[in-house]
C-alpha cells in the first residue's frame, strides 16, 4: 500500500533506565482525541511493555525480541476496529495525501483515518455512512477534506463525483482553492452558464446553497434541475453547524445513499458552567446552541474526531491569545421608559421625535445598547479606548475585526475609528492608508475581505455583525474585538477563530481579544470532547431547525443625546489556557506566578538557575517541562512586554529579583565586562568568544546553540570550534562564556 497505517505509539528510553519509564508518557502522546492510536508501547531495549487501549489491560514486561510482528498487530488492530482489513474499502487506510497537500500534520491525519474507519464498518453493515469531525477553526478543515477526497478517489470510492457544499461565497472560494490545487481541473465551482453547470464533468463540485437554489421550504431548482437523485459518491458540509438540518437537508435527502460528512468546530456538546440565575437571553443560547449539536449529532452521529482550541495552541498550530476586559460604566446601568422619554429620544435613523409607544420595553440594560437603544457617548468612548490599545499594543495600522451589534452599529463604529485615525496621522505627520476601517456586513463591504487579507497597506478594520463569524481565513489578523454583547458559545468560539490562525511572514504568533461585554465568560462554557470509541453511528434522524439568522435591520432604534458621561474601565488582562483540556482565561499575574513557581522549583537560587541555564539540555527540559504542563513561557515575556528580553532575564526578573537586561544591553556588557578575560587569551579564541555577545544580541540563548552559530563569517575566518580548543574541551569552554554572559 502506499502509505503505513498508525496503530500504535512508543516511547523509548535509555538501556538504563526501567522499560515502563516512558509507559504514562507514552499513554499522553496516545491520547484517543489527538494521536487516535489503540496500542502503546514502552522499552529499554530489552525489555518492553504492552498496554491495550480498548480493553485498558497493560501486559506484563516481556522481551523485545518477542515484540508482537506486523501481521499480529494488523489483525490486532482489525478485530479492536471491527475492520475486516482485506476487504477492498479497507484500501482507504493505506492511501497517500495529495502532493499538494502533503504535508499532513498529525491530528488531520487521525482525523482522516477515524472517518474513513466509521465508513467501512458502516459499508460492512450495509449502512449509508453518517460522519462528522469537529477540529478547532484555524487546523485546516478544509486540507481535511481535501485530503480526505482524495485519498477517496484513489482507493476508487468515488465512481460517481464529490459534492463540497458550504453557505457562502467566501467559503466557496476557499475550498476551490484548496480542492484545485489537489485535483486541478478536476475540481470546478458549480454556476450555470447559458443553462448548463460548468462543473458538470468535474470530479469534485464545490457549491453554496443559494447556487443550488435550496431555500427553508425545501425548493432546489438548480439542484433538481441539474443533478438527479444520488448523483454524488459523497457529500461533504463545511461549517456543518450553521445551518443545522434546515437548509442543507435536501441534498442529503436526494443522495441517501452517498457518504454524508460533516465538518465543524463547534463540540458535539456543550456543558453550561453553572449560574445561580439564567437570563431568559441566556436560556435561548444555551437551547440554540443545544439544538445546533443535537441536529448534527442525531443525522451524522458523535464526532469520530475532535480537536480544541487548546490542544492546537499547545501544539503550537494556532496563535496564542491574550485577552484584555473592559467596560462601559454606563453598561451597568438600566433606563426605563420614562427616563429615556424625558432624555429627549429619537429615531437614530430619521431625527425624529420618539414617542412612548415607539419604545417596546419598560426597561433597557446593556444588551440593549447599540441594538435598540444608542447613548450617544457609548460607541465614541470605547473606539477611542480601543483605539488607544491598538497604539500600546503593536500601533494603530493592525489586521482587527470589530464584532457589533446591528449594521447601523458597524457604520458608526467605522466612522469613530476612521476619525481618530486620521487624527492620529496628523500628529504624527504621516499620510493616511486607504480604507483604514470598513463596514463589512451582509449589507455590502465583503469584496474588501481579499484586501484585508492580502494586503498590510490597506483595509486595517472590519467592523461586521455576522459576516466574518466563520469560516474566513485572514492570517494576519492581529485582534478580535466584541462591541457586541453575546450569549450563544457556538458563536462565541466561531467569532473568535478568526484570530487564531498563525501568520509567519508577519511574525505573528498571537493575538489579542478585546472584550468590551464580557464575552469571555462563554470560555467557561465547557467542551466535552471524548466521544464514544471507536465512534458513534449515525442515525437517519432529521431534526427540524434553521440558521442562525442575518444581519438585518432588527428593530427600531432610539437615540438619546444627552450628556450622559462614560469611562471606560479595564477589568483586567488574561492569557487563553489550557485547564483539564478547557480553554480558561487565567489572569496574567496568576499565570506567571504559576509558571516562576515550577521554574523554582527546579532551580532555588539564581547561581543554580544560571548553572541550569547554560546547559543546552537542562534547559530544554525545563522548557519541555512548562509546556508539558501547559504553561508557554514566551506568553509570559509577550504579556509582560519584554519581547526584548531572553527567556532568562524574564525568569530571573520575576523569579529571583535580579536585574533584567534586554538582550543586546546583555551582549554588551558581556563585552565590557569581560574585557580582561579577552585580552590574556589566544587573538582568534577571543574574536571567537565576542561573537557570543554579538549573537546572543540579535538572537538570545538559542542562537548559542545553532549550528549557525559557527557559520557567522567573523566566527568561520578564525576557525570556529577549533579555535577553542587552545583554551581547553570547546564545550567547557563554551559553557565558561555562557556563565559570565549570564552572570553580568
């Protein structure tokens, strides 16, 4: 076959060492919702362990000689998956990704894998497969699928063609993107030209609901006049969770018998934390949102495969994120009619006078603001706020979306930050950029998206309601801001995604969230992720449901003018961490106080620190060890501002008092510091031991322990590594110089 299929993990220590060392490590790297793997081994080289995931029984130590060979592990791993492996679908576990897309990263392969076994044993049963993955916005749900029907096509599932559905333009967009670089032209977007369907000879169909004509009472025009019944092999719904069984559910029906695939990252429940009292607002989201999973759950079954938030920032594949709270004061209060009347209300669209029979409520509180209500100094307070945080943190001309309320909210949330930008240029003499901040709703502003996604010259802030809550991938994207208030998690964790993803040519590898509303509550929501192994089937059920509606006019709104003040207050700064698998806003202060308490305890004392420090391996470790906590201590040097700074002085300013230096203040009082030392040694050691300064300047520890360290010109003409020898073992040497760099 031309690819290998995972069934296990191994975790190999020294001869030394015991064989079960690395058994509860191993046990780690195994987990079912991340390397999806049934077996786990551990060895000394002499003697390993054995334990069985699906029957949770660890085997006695047993020589390795006796190592179980592949043909054992493979029916093994057949009777564990109820996977009959000589069967001609079991073809589809051993086919290679796309050369497009082959750079697979390991959870997208899991992913893969744990569909493509619920859909033998489905087709083994005689049932028409149902399945659904659920992977965090940012880790590539549609390379996914693009792999996934690819590595289809190859094992000759696809006799008749692919269907990639979504529900909007940009989405569709996306996908063809990704699909045609993995089948070229053999993955064509569906659009009818003088009556015929461009894609009608593709492979792969790529599509929204509105092309197929699809629409709440089940008409599908193009769709039937176009694609008889059971025309595709598989179905595939991207952003599943949208639009529930409503919209999408003729397809299905017209196809029963193709494979139906679901991709989302919404979990496939949600645990409410518990309240004392629930809102009647907050008892619709949570019924919302319950009614969105029980859809998906009862057409496609549980997830076969999930993946968080938290799990992809631990490994490293989306951004970090720092959060920031504030408030409105005047958010606090509640107005009644009588006093919004006697404010002098008016129609925020019109001017006109309001009278009492235009104001549907006895009493509006802050959920109301911006939507049904507009207090003229509001939205003006907190742009100049955000506006202010933006210059703190990275400056004003930064990739942000502004969740708000209403269109008419993102118009003049638009026009403040446009306002305060311009005026920002004229105090610093600089020429304004084009379309700083846009609207970008469903009322117009999306052809501005591309813009804002390729360009760092133009179209810095989206200010949207719905429109960018899913699904758009905007790399650069340095903050996400809610102006909005919230109640509904599925949204929440949508909205937020579209900070998440990494951009390496902008060097960005976190990002910001902006709560003005206290959205960031919802991350107490809990994700319960660990579904039924090996995977749940899926039923034929149909549940009734919709959308989860459009950014339309909503209801009237009043305007008071009148001078009431507002203050923007902050509530207080957190780093997104993983708690027992929960992404937790822990407050930054708490967060590294927890991160220096482990770094003590490994070293009590700045000499010992230093000692650890300077030896490649201890150091690592110690890193390896924050983070196999969940700890990332480039979070704590990012909040605490100290990018300029080693890891070192970071540790050794909060965790023992010393003097912290920015890196080249570091490197040059190495120099100055150790002038004498230089002077009494060998011309070309010494040009040698200054390159460290020079090197540690531009890039801290980790460039004193690069391979390039030795190809820096000055440092290759001396001779490098050998022009140390004259001073004794390079590498005691080497560890000499790094003591006094770290001890000035």
């Amino acid at each position: 076959m031309p690819k290998p299929l995972p069934v296990a993990v191994l975790e190999a220590k020294r001869e030394s060492e015991d064989p079960l060392k690395g058994m509860e490590q191993a046990k780690g790297y195994a987990d079912c919702t991340r390397f999806d793997v049934l077996y786990v081994f551990a060895s000394n080289g002499h003697l390993y362990g054995d334990y069985d995931k699906p029957s949770g029984i660890q085997k006695p130590l047993q020589p390795l000689e006796d190592f179980p060979p592949h043909p054992d592990l493979c029916v093994r791993y057949g009777k564990d998956k109820g996977i009959d492996l000589v069967s001609p679908d079991a073809a589809l576990l051993f086919q290679a990704d796309s050369p497009a897309w082959s750079a697979t990263r390991y959870y997208q392969d899991a992913a893969i894998r744990a569909a493509f076994e619920k859909i033998i044993r489905e087709r083994q049963a005689g049932n028409a497969p149902r399945v659904l993955l659920t992977l965090a916005t940012g880790a590539g749900k549609t390379i996914i699928a693009t792999n996934l029907l690819w590595r289809m096509a190859q094992a000759g599932l696809l006799p008749k063609p692919a269907l990639f559905l979504c529900d909007r333009d940009e989405l569709r967009t996306q996908a063809y993107n990704k699909l045609k670089a993995a089948f070229g032209g053999n993955a064509r977007i569906v659009e009818a030209e003088r009556g015929q369907n461009l894609a009608a000879n593709a492979r792969i169909h790529i599509t929204t609901y509105h092309t197929l004509g699809i629409d709440e009472d089940g008409d599908g025009s193009f769709l039937t006049d176009h694609y008889g019944e059971d025309a595709f092999s598989v179905i595939v719904i991207d952003e599943c969770h949208r639009s529930a069984w409503g919209k999408w559910s003729q397809v299905l029906t017209r196809n029963p018998n193709a494979i139906h695939i679901g991709l989302t990252a919404t979990p496939r429940k949600l645990k409410p934390p518990k309240r004392e009292k629930k809102s009647k607002d907050v008892e619709a989201a949570i019924a919302a949102d319950d009614a969105i999973t029980a859809h998906n759950i009862e057409y496609f079954g549980e997830p076969v495969y999930e993946y968080t938030l938290v799990q992809a920032q631990d490994d490293g594949y989306l951004a970090a994120c720092e959060i920031l709270k504030r408030k409105a004061d005047i958010d606090a209060r509640v107005f009644t009619r009588e006093e919004i009347l006697k404010a002098g209300v008016r129609d925020i669209k019109t001017g006109k006078p309001l009278t009492e029979a235009d104001l549907t409520k006895a009493e509006y509180t802050g959920k109301d603001f911006d939507d049904e209500l507009f207090i003229d100094l509001r939205t003006p307070k907190m742009c100049e706020d955000l506006f202010k945080l933006l210059c703190d943190n990275g400056g004003p001309e930064q990739k942000v979306i502004i969740f708000c309320t209403r269109d008419l909210h993102a118009d003049r949330v638009a026009m403040q930050m446009n306002n305060l930008y311009a005026r920002w240029c004229q105090q610093k003499g600089q020429p304004r950029k084009d379309d700083y901040a846009f609207k970008c709703t469903a009322a117009g502003g999306a052809e501005k998206i591309e813009i804002m996604r390729g360009s760092g010259e133009r179209a810095f802030i989206a200010c949207t309601v719905d429109l960018l809550e899913a699904g758009v991938d905007i790399e650069r994207l340095n903050a996400v801001v809610f102006f909005r208030y919230l109640q509904s998690a599925i949204k929440f964790y949508q909205m937020v995604g579209r900070g998440t993803r990494i951009h390496e040519e902008t060097q960005k590898y976190k990002f910001w969230l902006y709560d003005y509303t206290g959205v960031t509550d919802l991350f107490g929501v809990e994700f319960i992720t660990k579904p039924p192994r090996p995977g749940g089937g899926g039923g034929n059920g149909c549940g009734s449901g919709g959308d989860d509606g459009g950014e339309d006019d909503g209801p009237r709104v009043a305007e008071i003018r009148a001078p009431y003040d507002v203050i923007v207050n902050a509530q207080g700064r957190f780093i997104l961490a993983n708690r027992g698998g929960v992404a937790t806003p822990i407050p930054v202060d708490e967060y590294r106080r927890e991160v220096i308490a482990r770094v003590l305890a490994e070293a009590h004392n700045l000499d010992d620190f230093r000692g650890l420090w300077v030896e490649a391996k201890k150091r690592r470790q110690l890193i390896d060890y924050l983070l196999g906590d969940h700890y990332v201590p480039d979070l704590v040097r990012n909040a605490e501002q100290m990018d300029e700074f080693d890891l070192f002085d970071v540790f050794g300013k909060y965790g023992y008092n010393a003097r912290a230096l920015k890196r080249p203040q570091r490197g040059a009082e190495y120099l100055s510091a150790n002038a004498a030392w230089f002077a009494d040694m060998d011309a070309k050691s010494a040009i040698v031991l200054k390159g460290l300064g020079a090197q540690f300047a531009q890039g801290g520890t980790e460039a004193l322990e690069t391979s390039a360290l030795w190809a820096v010109p000055e440092i290759a003409q001396v001779g490098g590594l050998e022009a140390l020898r004259v001073l004794g073992k390079p590498a005691q040497v080497m560890r000499d110089a790094k003591m006094r760099l770290f001890g000035v």
